[in-house]
C-alpha cells in the first residue's frame, strides 16, 4: 500500500468531519437517558492530524457499544471537545466535560502534556480519564485508566533483542526534548549496561525541530552501531529523511523506535524508513481474523479505504470496551465503582488479549517487534507469547515483584531507595 503524506491529510481530514459531527447526530436519535462520556482530542492544531483519529477510534467504539445495546440498558452519547493542541485549552474542555456535562468519563489526551493538564481536574472532581498513548510511566493515579504501553512493554524485550539478534553494541540515543524521551532513555541505559552493551551518546531536540543536518552527522561520526530513537511528531520525518540523505543504512546502523508508527511512516514515505525498526503492542499488520475485521469496520466507519491503525488508535478503540464491561460489572458507570471494578477486566482487542492491573490501572500487554517495509507496513519479527504486566516504575527499580504504585497508591519512599 502507498500512501503520500498530502493522502494521508486528505483522509484524516475527511475523518475528522465524522467525528465532529457525529455527537450532534448521535444526540438527536438518543433519547433523554443516555450515558454521557467525553472524548477529548484535539480537532485543531499541529496534533490534530493524529488526535482527530483517536477521536474517531472513540466514537466508532461507542457506535457498536450502542448498537449491541448500550450500556447498562442506555444508550451511550459522545460530546467530544477540541483540545486544540494546547494543554491548556485541554484543561479548559475538561472542567467543561467533568462540570458542565457532568460526563461519566473521559476518553482522551494524547501527549504527556496535555494529560498533565488536566489530571488535577480528573483527581480534584473524581472523574475517570481512559488514556490511550503509550507513555514514559511515572504516575500512579486512581483517576486515570492508561491502556497504551509503559516503558518495560516496549523497552524489555526490544533492547536485549537489538543486542543478542541484531548484535548491536554501541547506542546513540536521540529524542525530542521533553519528559517521554528523557524517561525512556533513562530505562534504555539501564536494559543496555545489563544486556552488556553501551551507549555512545543521549541527545535531544526541541519538539517540532526539523533541521537534523547536525545530529545525523554526529549519528555518524560517534561510532554508534545503532540509533534508538525516541524522537516524536513532525520531528520524525525530518529526522528519518535526512538520515536517509545523508547516506546512512538502515542495514548497518537501524534506527529502533519507539514513536514511529504507521502515521509517520506514511508521512515521510515507506522509503525513509525501510529497514528500520519499532517496538509497539499493535501494529497494522498483524495476520489476525480479529485485526483484519478491525481494519475493515475502521475504514468503513470513516469513509476511506485506504485509512490506516495504529498502536494508540487500537488503544482508544478498545479501552471503550473495557469501561463498558466495568459498568455492567458494577451496575453503575460513578467514578467510584468503575475504579472498583475495572482492575481485572479483560477484553480481546484487535491486537490480542488486554487486561487492566488492579493494583496501578494500567493495561497487560503484549510487546511486539516491527520491521519496517517498503510497502510502509511492518514485518513482526519478535513477539512475547503472552501479555505482560505494566511497570510505571520500571525507571526506578520497580519489578512486578516490588510494586512501586498499588491500589493502596504510590509508595515514594521506594522512589528513594
């Protein structure tokens, strides 16, 4: 499949139409009872071409939630507020959902930013905010159910594998300049010293940073036999391009992701990134009858044969279900009773069996290995058997033998040890 960037914007474009007007659609044909949930992504600025995909993984979700019945015998209704690629704009639509609308959840956020703007809002009127992004760890709230990777799910097998398989001995580790790298790479030093290898170098751009002349050439000149990348957004293409430019292999010194996904790849063209690497629970490709329907009903909801899925995507999909199965657990959709009952659930989700931790709420995973292809699609080359338990920790100690956030909440003074 080839896919341009000027296609890519064209379909999320499209998309975004659905999932705007969808709410006010979907409000006139419920009756008065309904369940209000929120999904807040934002429909504008530099994060819209991403977040309005979310918002449309939400909103497909709740479509079949509604046309299986519903939850708890009512029809479930979406508001879905604009984010604007702005935390604090976020804040804003948050107090307006948990206040205003008086929403039983929230679906939504996408950066570390933005769910840091509002998590006091969530924390302070006790609501409930499913997040879907695969994020640095370190938190530990009652308030928030995180259903996309932590660091020891994508980072636990993905080091040792580059070091033992792909006999790689030297890392030059470079990211955008902000909290999700630096705590990535935090947890990458520490599975490297182990698996016996080094790191040459840790660098950093700013977000959006798109002359990456320098950096390639420093990429080149250190010596590194490996680039583990934790390079994020637009910052991606420009980054993969100029590798690429600069007369740098794949085959001989692999850029091994962690952000780079189906979305980007797309972007900057399958060419730039042949060959190279990234660890996620989902990707796009899996061989499955249950992915394969994913694909299919995605595509049909949004109008656009050629739409793509991704890791966050699949999460924001799933972890509607995952709520509802919750709510009829408990017979309540109040913030208190979800929180009681969501620990333990389990659903079968496009990408594989996810359940949700009871002590920190956060999600079972199966961590997966992709290579990318020329066609822009990935060729699993590793995969756990099973899914494994979340660590929000796992940059400070924390083992699933010595649980650092529990349903007791955070014992910092393991922080300290």
């Amino acid at each position: 499949m080839s896919i341009t960037r000027r296609s890519l914007l064209k379909s999320t474009a499209a998309a975004s139409l659905a999932a705007v007007a969808a709410p006010s659609l979907i409000g006139r044909a419920l009756a008065a009872d309904t369940i209000k949930v929120g999904a807040l992504y934002s429909q504008t600025g530099g994060l819209s071409i991403v977040e309005k995909m979310l918002a449309d993984a939400v909103m497909m979700a709740v479509s079949e939630v509604n046309a299986q019945g519903g939850v708890l015998g009512r029809q479930v209704e979406v508001i879905v507020e604009d984010g604007a690629s702005d935390p604090k704009t976020f804040s804003e639509k948050a107090s307006k959902l948990l206040v205003r609308d008086r929403v039983n959840a929230v679906f939504g956020c996408h950066t570390s930013a933005s769910r840091k703007a509002v998590l006091p809002l969530f924390e302070r009127r006790d609501g409930m905010l499913f997040y879907q992004t695969h994020y640095e760890g370190f938190e530990c709230s009652k308030n928030v159910v995180y259903t996309g990777a932590v660091p020891n799910q994508q980072l636990g097998n993905y080091i040792p594998w580059i070091v033992k398989t792909l006999g790689k001995k030297k890392f030059f580790i470079v990211g955008s300049n902000y909290v999700y790298p630096r705590e990535m790479a935090k947890v990458s030093k520490k599975l490297i010293e182990e698996a016996g290898a080094e790191w040459v170098a840790d660098e950093y751009l700013e977000l959006g940073h798109s002359e990456w002349a320098t950096m390639v050439r420093k990429i080149k000149e250190s010596g590194a036999d490996v680039v583990l990348s934790n390079v994020v957004g637009d910052s991606i293409v420009a980054f993969y391009r100029e590798y690429k430019n600069q007369g740098m292999s794949q085959a001989d010194v692999p850029i091994c992701a962690t952000v780079t996904s189906e979305i980007e790849i797309a972007a900057m063209g399958a060419e730039y990134a042949a060959g190279s690497y990234t660890s996620f629970p989902y990707f796009m490709s899996l061989d499955t009858p249950a992915n394969k329907a994913f694909i299919e009903r995605y595509r049909a909801f949004v109008k656009d044969p050629a739409a793509l899925t991704y890791h966050s995507l699949e999460a924001a999909y799933f972890q509607v279900f995952l709520w509802k199965q919750a709510a009829e657990k408990a017979g309540s959709v109040k913030t208190d009773d979800i929180r009681a009952a969501i620990g333990g659930q389990s659903y079968d989700a496009p990408g594989g069996k996810v359940t949700i931790d009871g002590d920190n709420l956060h999600a079972y995973l199966t961590p997966r290995i992709g290579q990318w292809q020329a066609d822009g699609q990935s060729k699993v080359v590793n995969a756990y058997p099973e899914p494994i338990r979340p660590l929000p920790y796992a940059a400070y100690g924390e083992t699933a033998d010595n649980l650092f956030c529990t349903a007791k909440g955070l014992d910092s003074a393991k922080l300290k040890g």
